[in-house]
C-alpha cells in the first residue's frame, strides 16, 4: 500500500513540475501571468518555462489575420445617412491581427472583446465618412463618379491608429460588401430610377429618330440627284442616238435616192396591202406609182394592165416609218 502511495506521490510531483514548462505555436502569441498579473510576453516559437501551478499561467492569443462581419451575421442591419439625406444599409468586414499582446490583454482580453471594440470604432468612423459624401460616390454608372474605394481607405487608416494606440489592434483592411437600400424606401427609389431612366431613353429615342429623319431625307435628295443626272445622260445619249440615226439615214438617202424611196415603197405596201385590204385612191396618187407607170410594172407603153403584179418586198427590214405622209 505504501508503494502505491509513493508511486503516486511521485507522479504527481512530477505533474506539478512539468506545468512548468509550455510551448508556444508559430500561429500565436504566449503572455505569463503570474497570479493575474503579466509578467513575461513571448513571441517566438518553441519551448518557455514558468513557475508551476498556481503561481503562473499562460495566456494565447491568435498572431493570426481575424476577419468579422459588421454587421454580425445575428444582427439587424444599420441605416447610415449620407450627405444628400439617403438612408442606406451598409454590409461590410474588418481584417485584423493583434500587434501588441501586453495592451491587447489589459485592455480588450481577447478576441471578442476586441471585435466589440473595433465594430463600434468601425461604424462610427464609417457613418462619419458616409455623411460627407453623396449617394451618388457609392452607386453610379459612371465608373469615374465612385468613391467608395477612398471612403473604405479613410475608416480603415482612422480606425487603424485609434486601435493601435487604445487596445494594440492593427487594422490590415476594411472592406464594403453591399450597399442597399432600407425596405421601406426601397420601392419610392426603385420607381424614381425607373422614371429616370425612362426619360433618359425617351431623350436618346428622340435624338434618333431625328437623327434618323435627317439620314433618310438626305438619302431621298441623293437619290433624287442621282435619278435626274441619270435621266438627262439618258436624254443626252438618246439625243446623240437620233442624230446619229438621221445622219445615217441622210447618208443613205443621199447616196441614191430613187432607190431609197423604193425600198421604202415596197415596205409600206408589205404592211398595207394584204388579201382583204381594199383602198381607194386617185388615179394620178403618187402612192401608186408602182402600179401605173409602165417601167416599173413590167406592161408596154401606152397599154393598160388588167392586174398589175404585186411587188415583193426587198429583203430590207422596214423601219415602221409610213411614206404616205413623207
């Protein structure tokens, strides 16, 4: 029984000395407290020793980057003015790491004290920088109008020093996630977008179809141009057709004349004369030369013809021109 005891005497003894010893992690920093008081901050990994249990403790804080939403995911959304009197819901979040331990434990205590304190700084500092500028710096089609990059720049460098000199906090970044608008004034300002953007596209319809009436106007004046130059060379070329046709025809005619107007004879009895067309004309007509003059008919002088042969047509094409009226 008695080596019993001792054996456990002995493993106890050897407990209370190993809580002497502790090992800090790369991802962490190590304070020693010594009945609640700090006495020793450690910030390199590896092995530490200490005064066993109870006379000190070690307390770890995360070296690591920490991210936390403002709002918290179990919290009601805040409304923020900015300068032009819009009511907005901001969602944004905070990356940060602790950068002096001593001052993190004495003020903050840890993590979620920490992020208490940052998200108060953070709204406020935010609400400030929101109310000096107008709604149009955070939601704007125009790419050149947006500052929401710089007014982000401004809480997280203001925040930043007020959390490094209060509670050894470094800000790395501040972040805005979305903007929206209440619920309440949701549908008023959805609708006046729409009217805007309604008469904006009223204006551009405008300019186009009057736009587009100049445009076609123009055409129809070219296309009126293009027709009357074209009509007048048609004039022109059919001018210089005709008198090129008369002077072929003079030309022609010049060369010998009685047999042109033979030709032109015979041509018209081939359109005239069939077998049920009957004329009646004077004897002495000059149409009916063909007919009456011994010469051409083929009868001796002085006698009369009981039928005067019917002439052929030369091979000639006839012009559709009628000699009677010549």
């Amino acid at each position: 029984m008695r080596r019993w005891l001792c054996i456990l005497v002995a493993v106890a003894v050897m407990a209370w000395l190993g809580s002497a010893f502790f090992a800090v992690s790369v991802t962490e920093y190590a304070i020693v407290l010594r009945f609640g008081s700090p006495v020793r901050v450690v910030t390199a990994p590896g092995l530490g020793m200490k005064l066993p249990f109870p006379f000190d403790r070690v307390a770890r804080f995360d070296r690591r980057l920490l991210v936390f939403d403002l709002p918290a995911p179990d919290e009601p959304a805040r409304e923020l003015l900015t300068r032009d009197k819009k009511n907005i819901e901001v969602q944004s979040y905070a990356c940060w790491r602790v950068k002096d331990p001593l001052r993190f434990l004495q003020t903050v205590g840890g993590r979620e004290g920490a992020e208490a304190y940052l998200r108060d700084v953070i709204v406020s500092e935010l609400g400030q920088q929101l109310g000096r500028h107008d709604l149009a710096a955070l939601i704007s089609v125009n790419p050149a109008d947006l500052q929401l990059a710089e007014i982000a720049g401004a809480v997280r460098d203001a925040c930043g020093t007020a959390a490094a000199r209060e509670c050894g906090v470094e800000i790395v970044d501040f972040r805005v996630k979305r903007i929206n608008l209440p619920e309440q004034n949701r549908e008023s300002v959805f609708e006046r977008m729409r009217a805007e953007r309604k008469q904006i596209a009223t204006r551009y319809r405008s300019e186009g179809e009057q736009r587009a009436s100049a445009i076609r106007a123009d055409a129809d004046r070219q296309r009126m141009e293009i027709l009357s130059e074209a009509k007048r060379e048609a004039l022109q070329i059919q001018g210089q057709a005709e008198g090129e046709a008369a002077r072929v025809y003079n030309q022609a005619y010049g060369k010998n004349r009685e047999f042109y107007e033979f030709l032109r004879t015979l041509s018209s009895y081939e359109k005239t004369m069939t077998e049920r067309t009957t004329i009646l004309l004077p004897p002495g007509m000059e149409y009916l030369k063909l007919f009456t003059d011994p010469r051409l008919a083929g009868a001796p002088a002085g006698g009369n013809s009981a039928k005067a042969p019917t002439p052929q047509p030369a091979g000639v094409e006839p012009d559709g021109e009628n000699p009677v009226g010549e």
